[in-house]
C-alpha cells in the first residue's frame, strides 16, 4: 500500500514522502559523483566492489554509514531492512530510486515477517542487508536479525563500514556521517560470519558478538586507514 493511501500517514507526512526523496536522492546522487571510494580488506575476504551484483549474500554495517552505502551498492540490487516508521518509508523511497528494494520490519515490529521477507530475498539468489543497530540504536551494537536469518538460509554474513575522511557529523543517536563533496572514502571489510544451521541457543550470542566485532573491526581499521584518532 503506497504511503498516499496509508491511513497512518498524516497529510503534511504525506507531503514531505512526496518531494523530499526526490530532493535528497538527488543531492546524495550529484555529492556522490564526487566522491572516491577506496577498498581496504583483510587477507582472505573478497570485498564486492562497486558496479558489481551482490552474491546472495548478508550484508551488516552500522545506521551512521548509510549515504555513502547507498552510493557505493547502488548496482548491487540488494534488498533491506527497514523499519515500518515514518522514518522507514522515507528511507524506503530513498533507496528505491537508487536501485535497491526493502523489507518492512525491525527489532521491535515485524521482526519475524521481516526475517521471513530476506529469506525469500536470499532464495532468489539476491543479497539481504541489515543496518545491523538499527533503528533506534544502541550505536555499535548488533542485533541478532542477521544471526537468525544466516541460521534460516546459510548465507555467510559479510561485515563493512564506508568511513569517509571529511564528512558532516548529524547529532543524533548513530553519529550519521553525511561525507564531504569530493571526499575520499574508505571501503573497509572485516572477517566473515558463517553460522551453521544447527546452532544451539547457548550460542546465539556469542555468534552475534562476534558478527558485532568484525563490524567494528573494519570500522576502526579505517580511522587507521585516514590516520584518524578512533572515537
């Protein structure tokens, strides 16, 4: 059901669903032309690069990254998680004119018909991405979506973060990172997450701390990367 028709959208919501995407996706598009992205991966992970369609796949960064994601996976016809909020379906038309496609659901609503959502994704052969603290934080931590989905489909779960070297810091809860025109770009891997299909409840959370360190790991190797101090 389109955001003109939802009874839960306000008239002004509705407006702003109407012309703010076109605004924004333009902006982000014309910066993003400027914009010089830099692949940096650890020995024995095979990064995707930019151009390339997205193996079928999971793929986890954190909320405060999703600018330069957008640009960067833009022909990757990857399929995400997003929220059910206003908020969602603003991002939902963002993304839509970039070339991805989303599933409805969070942590909090729709979480089981979301995971069923990317499932489906992964079966067709395409690539499932989570912003895997959001949406609502908290900021650098996983939630256990992509383990749950990896131990549904057996797809390995792919960790990165796109830290740009000069970027607009937006104070809100995920520090999101606006990059600079004419910025470079760091592309930073981390290490793989594989679950296997029997994995025993014990061990969810292990498994998802460790997911939550190979993010964090390919986020704090590009501080290095631009020689910045890590936050």
């Amino acid at each position: 059901m389109s955001a003109e028709t939802h009874p839960r959208f306000s008239l002004v919501q509705r407006l702003i669903l109407a012309i703010v995407p076109r605004v924004v996706s333009a902006l982000v598009w014309l910066s993003g032309l400027t914009w010089r992205f830099e692949v940096l991966a650890p020995e024995g992970v095979t990064p995707t690069v930019s151009g390339e369609k997205s193996p079928p796949n999971i793929y986890c960064f954190w909320h405060q990254c999703v600018l330069p994601c957008t640009v960067y996976f833009r022909y990757s016809r990857a399929v995400i998680l997003i929220s059910q909020s206003f908020d969602g379906e603003l991002i939902t038309r963002i993304l839509k004119i970039f070339g991805f496609d989303a599933v409805r659901g969070s942590s909090s609503r729709g979480a089981r018909e979301g995971l069923l959502g990317l499932a489906n994704v992964i079966e067709t052969g395409r690539t499932a991405i989570f912003t895997a603290d959001g949406p609502l934080g908290p900021i650098y931590q996983t939630k256990m979506g992509p383990i749950k989905l990896a131990q549904m489909t057996g797809a390995p779960i792919g960790a990165f973060h796109l830290q740009p070297e000069h970027a607009w810091v937006i104070g809100s809860w995920d520090k999101f990172l606006v990059p600079k025109p004419f910025t470079r770009i760091c592309v930073s891997w981390g290490p793989w997450t594989r679950v296997p299909a029997d994995l025993a409840p014990e061990d969810f959370e292990p498994k998802r701390q460790q997911l939550n360190a190979a993010i964090e790991f390919a986020r704090l190797r590009s501080y290095d990367y631009f020689k910045k101090a890590k936050p």
